[in-house]
C-alpha cells in the first residue's frame, strides 16, 4: 500500500490497552509515516485501575477519541459504542478499523468497520470456546466474520478459521470475500517478554505485601457467568480457601470492581463468607501491568477465569488452574500447563496442590517469539 496507512483501533477494556500498547511502541518505532494510528477508547473499562494505570505504565498515548461509556446494559453500551466508532470513522477516514479480542469493545468496532465500508483487522482471531452461551464466543464469531485481516495467535486458531470456511486467499487482495489469515503468535508474548524487565525494576508488590517468590496462590476472578452467579462464585471462594488450606501458602486476589459488588449483596452471602475463612487472604485492589507481571511471576500456582493470565501464567511458565469449565485456550490444557476446575472447590483445591508439583518447561513458540506487533505491520503493508 502506497502513502499512509491510517489505522483506527477500537480499544476499551484491561487486554486491549496492553495490547494496544505494544503495537502502538512498534508502529512509533518501526513504521513512522508509514502507519498512522488514532486510538479510539470506549470506556467500558471505566475504574481508574482498569484502565488509566496501563496509559501510564506501558506508555500508551492518551485516546484520540474517548468515548466514556461506563456502565451500562450490554445492548445500551454496543448501541452507544457503535454509535461513537461510527461518527470516529467519518472524521478520521482510516483505511482499516483494527479491533482485539472478544469484548463489547471488539463487537461494536467490528459491526461500525463493516456498516461504515471500512476494512477490519481482527487481532486474535480464530479462538473458539465452542460455547455460544458466552458473549466473548458470540463477539469473537461475529468479528471473524466481518474481518479482512484475520490475525491469529496459534495453529489451533488458524484451524478454528478454515473449520468454519475463512481461509487465507493467497495472490488475492484482501476483501470481504477474500480474507487474509494469517499465523503470527500472539501480541501478549510480546507484552510479557518486553515489560518483564522494566516490572521486576519498579514493581515493590511483593516486598509490600511481605510475600516471598513461589510463596503465595494468585487468584482472579471477573467473568460474569462467575461473579454474577452465586452457586459458582462460592464455588471458587471455597475452592480458594480449601487451596490455601491445602497447599499451606496465602492467596492474593486483586479483586474485579464486578465481584466487588457481588459480594455486598446478600444473594451472594456464601461467597462472602467463604472467603472470609480463607487464610491469609490478601485481597487488593486491581493491580497495574506491572505489578500484575511481578505476582504473576512468582506466584507458586495462579488460579483465574481470565484468558490472558492463562497465557500471561504459560509465558512465565507458572502453573495455572482455569476457573471455567473449558477454554479457547486448549494448547494450555494439551500440553500440562493448565487444568480446567471449573467452580468446583474440591477441583480447585486438588488441582493447586497438583501444580506445585510442577516444572512446566520454556513455552518459546507456543504464542510466538515477541515479534506479532511487527508481523502484523508487516502484513499490513503488503511485506508478509
């Protein structure tokens, strides 16, 4: 492509803003004048925890377009969304629409890209859970759909893709009905091996909560279909506590503002009390990028329902025990670096114990080698 290829990249909940982050450095570094980014942030990530920390750790540029949707209704919120990537669009006229993941972030700038005729560029495509019961399922579905770049993170990925009939159009210029699919690993790798260094300099997380590497449990919890549900958020509340009583080590927990409030309702009672039996338990507020690096580091054994600490955990070859009942991520569960326990406390205690008996080897090549950011310049200007 001649000229400048401007990008508009729709970003707006805590895996976006770290990813953004890397491919905005590797554009500003490698590609000046050559690819032109605004950044557009919906704010469904509203808590300053969730989302201001990571501008100014990672550097990343304050949004062109800050669109401040907060809380709302998931329908409102990609009515709203949608409608603020529409108008971003007319004034900014990008050749290509780029979106991560699987959010209402994600869904709302593809459906924009694809009504306003603008190319879109899925970051992360091909992951399936085979669960359309979950919105992340029904969103990344929807933006593979409507993509012409389709960047995926893995092999499986790429299966997933022509499984479902989107294969890569080689000797074809990319379209709607020509996509362009293309195996780059997976733009986290670059994330975690280049901020690694710089966490273990600033962060003092564990000498502030008194911890010692490989002497505590990390635990996150933010799905939905988990904080919302009371049988499964005690479910792993209690699993928490039986893990620390079972593997003699404190579980921290930076805590989701989601289940923050679940847990002052009475519906949710019994989670509640479950972990207020957990011993030890350090409960903190979420954690920036770099902090979140360091305990995910030395945690001895990280428990979570997110996606990108399962990778996050791989990457730093730490045991991680998923708190669902499957994953998109299956090469973590095929090769011994993750167990599924679902909400199922005697799971989850048993599956701790099991991973502190682990040496999980180097992933190198799992999800790349660092080099996605410059993968997708590259393919994005005709030289890969």
């Amino acid at each position: 492509m001649a000229g400048t290829l401007g990008i508009l990249t729709v970003v707006g909940a805590r895996p976006q803003l770290v990813k953004a982050a890397v491919l905005s450095r590797r554009i500003a570094e490698g590609y000046p004048g050559r690819l032109r980014q605004h950044l557009l942030h919906t704010g469904q990530h509203y808590d300053s925890a969730l989302s201001d920390v990571f501008f100014q750790q990672l550097g990343l540029p304050a949004p062109d377009v800050p669109l401040g949707i907060g809380a709302a209704p998931v329908p409102e919120q990609t009515a709203r969304m949608l409608e603020g990537v529409a108008r971003a669009i007319a004034h900014y006229r990008p050749q290509l629409v780029l979106v991560f993941g699987d959010t209402t972030s994600t869904l709302a700038g593809a459906l924009a890209a694809a009504q306003c005729g603008v190319p879109l560029v899925h970051v992360e495509a091909g992951l399936r859970a085979f669960d359309r019961s979950m919105p992340e399922e029904v969103n990344r579905v929807i933006a593979d759909r409507l993509a012409t770049w389709l960047f995926c993170p893995t092999e499986a990925a790429v299966a997933n893709l022509a499984a479902e009939g989107i294969r890569d159009h080689a000797g074809s210029v990319p379209g709607p009905d020509a996509p362009a699919v293309r195996l780059v690993g997976d733009i986290l790798c670059d994330h975690v091996l280049g901020t690694l260094p710089l966490a273990g300099e600033r962060s003092t997380v564990l000498r502030d909560l008194g911890l010692r590497e490989g002497g505590y449990l990390l635990a996150t919890v933010h799905r939905a279909a988990n904080s919302d549900d009371p049988d499964r958020l005690a479910g792993i509340a209690e699993g928490l506590s039986m893990a620390a009583r079972a593997t003699g080590l404190p579980v921290v927990l930076p805590m989701h503002p989601r289940v923050r409030r679940s847990l002052s309702e009475a519906s949710h009672a019994k989670a509640a009390q479950a972990l207020q039996g957990c011993a030890g338990l350090h409960v903190l507020d979420p954690q920036g990028p770099l902090d979140m690096l360091v305990l995910t580091r030395h945690a001895a054994v990280v428990l979570t329902d997110s996606g990108g600490l399962q990778k996050e955990a791989a990457i730093l070859k730490r045991p991680c025990v998923v708190l669902r009942d499957r994953t998109e991520w299956v090469e973590l569960v095929a090769t011994g670096r993750a167990a599924l326990a679902d909400a199922d406390p005697d799971r989850i205690a048993s599956e701790a114990v099991r991973g502190l008996g682990l040496r999980l080897t180097d992933p190198t090549g799992l999800y790349g080698h660092g080099d996605t950011a410059e993968r997708i310049c590259a393919a994005l200007l005709g030289r890969a």
